[in-house]
C-alpha cells in the first residue's frame, strides 16, 4: 500500500480525489507564490510585463547591467505562471 494509499484510507477520502485535491493545492500555492514575486518585480519597476521592462530598458528608463538579473527572472516568472495556470486548467 502506497502513501497516497494509506493518508487516503486514514482520512476515508478515495485516493483520486486525495491525489487531485493535493496536486490543485499544490498548484495554487505555487501559483500565489509566483503571483507574488511578479508583483513585487512589477512595482520595483512600474511595469506590468517582462515586455514592459524590455522597454523600458531600451528607452533608457533603467540600464541594462542594473536589471539584467531581475529581467530574466521576471521572464521565467511569466512562464511559470502560465504553465501552473494551463496545469491548473486541466484539473
């Protein structure tokens, strides 16, 4: 007997619905926790997309070697959100 197994016996839930309701959670919580950093990355630079600070760095607003860590992370943030909320849309 598995884990899943036993917390669901434990809990008297069927383990498909242990499984599924554990994995949206997981997915959420992850999801704030993107949600949140994009936030404050968001505000730090008054923007509201990667594509944003792109432009703004172009036009001189900030400079490149100042922002270039926070870029990437704000670019990889982006797609992190869309890939938990596809996730989430197949639950």
């Amino acid at each position: 007997m598995t884990l899943l197994e036993r917390a669901a016996t434990r809990l008297n839930v069927v383990p498909e619905k242990l499984e599924r309701e554990s994995l949206q959670a997981y997915l959420e919580r992850n999801l704030r926790l993107v949600e949140s950093e994009l936030f404050m990355l968001a505000h730090r630079y008054g923007v509201q997309t990667v594509e944003e600070l792109d432009s703004a760095i172009q036009s001189g607003r900030f400079h490149e070697k100042d922002t270039f860590k926070e870029f990437f992370r704000f670019d990889y943030l982006e797609n992190e959100r869309q890939t938990l909320r596809e996730l989430l849309e197949q639950l």
